[in-house]
C-alpha cells in the first residue's frame, strides 16, 4: 500500500453478544453481511452468462443465423464485448441444438477453436489446441 495511504474500514461490522447470544443489531448485520456476500455471488457467477446472452443477441441482430451464418469480429480495444480479448479475431458460430444434434465440420488447417456454451463454459477444443492437432475433425453436438 502507497504511504499515507489509509484504507476505510467504517464499513467493517463490530458484533456484539450478551450472555452469548447476538444482540438484535448484531443479527441484523450478520443478515446483512450474508445478503451481500450472496450478491456478490450470483453476481460472480451469471456474469458470463450475462454476457454470453447479449453475445447471441447482438450476433443475431448483424445477421448471424443460428445453424447457417457466423460472423466475423476482428476484436479492438473499442469493440464492446465484455469478455473477448482484444487482439484476438472470432468467428461466432450459432448452434441451436433444439433442433436436434448436429455435426461440425473442421477443415485442416492453423485454426484455434473453442466451443462453449451460452454461460461460457468450455464444451470442446477443436483446430491445433483439438486432440487432433490442427489436422482437420468432425465433431457432434448435441443437447442434454
């Protein structure tokens, strides 16, 4: 921490129990603290979902079609995506599994794909980082 720096700890509960029970303000900012942990939580946790869902929305409002047309976002700094990086080309593929399982065809070649669902959490790796190593796959997807 910087010199002269002090750091505010106003917000820190101060529990208080009489004859070993917690008073009623005591409860009250146990509750308090939990709620707020919760928050943070849930808050944590469908963060990427968050940003997955408005990830599809926007695809779709620029015309990719689930199962048909990907898209193509060359990321920048300016780009407001909350989660891509921003050196980094995608190629956002829709799959809409109620329609029933599907396959994907991978060509050979110096690709690096990832597959993941709508809370952004890993399905399959597939291109070069893929258990076949760039040299081209047929995978399946299907819904559970």
């Amino acid at each position: 921490m910087a010199q002269g720096a002090s750091v505010d700890i106003s917000h820190v509960s101060h529990y208080a129990f009489e004859r070993g029970f917690p008073t009623d303000e005591t409860l009250r900012q146990a509750y308090d603290a939990a709620d707020l942990n919760r928050a943070i939580q849930a808050f944590k946790f469908f963060y990427p979902t968050i940003s997955g869902a408005a990830i599809m929305r926007g695809n779709e409002q620029i015309g990719v079609v689930p199962n048909k047309v990907f898209g193509i976002l060359d990321c920048a700094p300016e780009q407001l995506v909350f989660t891509a990086n921003s050196d980094t080309p995608y190629g956002p593929l829709l799959l809409d599994l109620s329609l029933g399982p599907l396959v994907v065809e991978l060509e050979p070649g110096p690709l690096i794909v990832c597959s993941m669902d709508i809370n952004q959490r890993w399905v399959a790796d597939m291109g070069l980082p893929g258990p076949r190593r760039g040299q081209g796959r047929q995978a399946s997807a299907a819904s559970t």
